[in-house]
C-alpha cells in the first residue's frame, strides 16, 4: 500500500501527487498539516522528524522531501521516461528540482503567504510588490531558459517540470500583475494540457 501523507493544497505534496498521476500508480493520500493537524503526534514525527508534508509511506519504506519523493517515484516507475537514463539529461532535470526548492520557492512563499494565506486587511501591498518583482526576475530565468527548451529538462516533459511547474502555478494562479513571458506561457499551457497536472495542481490556491 503506497500512504502519501499530506493536504492537497501543499505545493509539496502537489508533486508527489502530480508525479503519482503521471505515473499511473495506485496511491492513498492521507489529510495531514495545517488545520489538519497530524504532523505534530509522535506517530507522524515517528514518520517525518520535520513535522511536515508530505511523506511516502509504501509498506513500511518511508521517505520525505518532495523532491527527493518525485526522484524515487520516478526511477522506480519510469526509467528512459520522466527519469531520464541518461545522466546529463538527468542532471539537468534535477538542476531545476534543486533550482525550485533553493532558489524559487524561497523568493515566492513570501508572496504567496501574503496573499493567498493572509486577509485582505492584513497584507501590506509594499511588501508584496517587492516579493512580485523578486519573483518577476526568476521567472524571466525560466522565460530564457524555455525560449530554447521545450521543458525544463531539455526537449521531453520530465520530472524536472513537475517542481517548476508547482511552483508556477502559484504565480500564474495569484491576482498579480504578470508580464508577458511567451516562453514561459507555451510551456505553461504544454502543461495545462495534461490530466495529470490539471487534477493534482491546478486547483484554486488555499
Ligand atoms: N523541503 C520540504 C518542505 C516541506 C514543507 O515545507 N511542507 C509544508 C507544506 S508545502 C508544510 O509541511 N507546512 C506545514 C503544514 O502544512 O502544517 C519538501 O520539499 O518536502
């Protein structure tokens, strides 16, 4: 039996979830953080010392890190597919997981958690401005890098795309102002066009 712990709503288990559905493979996912609670018993810290989500539990094999989840999922179901064989490729696709996890969520959690998980009477519009235009600059990184790829990871979707594409449907979801990319908006729309990524990530932000 294959547990994913974690609600919906995560960016982080939204991978997990969206790679599951990529791979076609039988899951459970289990509600657990924020007004869910769960993360703090000593069951789950048993589980995740980090009190956070998600975590993989397949009979007893246990693993936590969104993306470290996606690699596995990935080399265990689709080698030469969403896990490339071959190690340059791989690299790069793993170059824009890291990139997402260091570098991109970083600059757009703070824009995300003031607007989307904070009341309009509470959000200070100076503040986000900031957080928006940090944000604008990576994604002219991405628009760059997708003028001469069509994924991240070179010409074939990936499970480079899936942490990437996590983190863009938060901007291309949030009521802010978005310059064009058409770089980034043809991938975009590559993406959309997938039932798995429509069903796992693309639902109203919470
Ligand atoms: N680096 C970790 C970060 C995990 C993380 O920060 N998860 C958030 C949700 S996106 C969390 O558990 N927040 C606390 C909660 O939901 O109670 C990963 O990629 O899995």
């Amino acid at each position: 039996m294959r547990v994913i712990w974690g609600r919906d709503n995560s960016v982080n288990v939204q991978k997990v979830l969206w790679c599951c559905e990529e791979l076609a493979i039988e899951y459970k996912r289990l509600d657990a953080g924020m007004n869910f609670g769960v993360v703090n018993t000593p069951e789950y810290r048993a589980l995740n010392p980090n009190g956070l989500v998600p975590t993989l539990d397949e009979d007893g094999f246990v693993l936590w890190e969104s993306n470290t989840i996606v690699r596995y999922l990935a080399a265990t179901h689709a080698r030469g597919g969403l896990w490339p064989d071959d190690p340059r490729a791989r690299a790069h696709a793993e170059q824009w997981m890291d990139w997402q996890n260091s570098t991109y969520w970083p600059a757009m959690r703070p824009l995300f958690m003031g607007l989307v998980r904070t009341e309009p009477a509470k959000r200070d519009p100076q503040a986000l401005e900031t957080h928006r235009l940090a944000v604008l600059k990576l994604m002219e990184i991405l628009d760059a890098h997708l003028q001469s790829h069509a994924y991240m990871g070179g010409d074939a979707f990936t499970m480079g795309d899936i942490p990437v594409g996590c983190g863009v449907w938060r901007w291309m979801g949030m009521p802010i102002e978005r310059p064009a990319l058409p770089n980034l908006q043809r991938w975009f729309d590559a993406l959309a066009k997938r039932p798995a990524f429509r069903k796992a990530v693309m639902q109203p932000l919470s």
